[in-house]
C-alpha cells in the first residue's frame, strides 16, 4: 500500500516536471 502510494506519488512529480520542461522550451522558442 505505502509502495504503491509512493510510486503514483513520484510517477506524478516526474509527469508534473516534464510539462514543466516543455513548457520553458515553449517559452524560450516564443521568446526568441
């Protein structure tokens, strides 16, 4: 149980940082 909460916590925080990535890209492009 702990795991599992654990796993979705840490899958969700490196969902959360990859959109945070394709968003500076995003911004840096439009910026430019």
């Amino acid at each position: 149980m702990i795991t599992r909460f654990t796993f979705f916590s840490v899958s969700h925080n490196l969902k959360k940082e990859t959109i945070k990535q394709q968003y500076e890209k995003v911004k840096e492009r439009t910026s430019n």
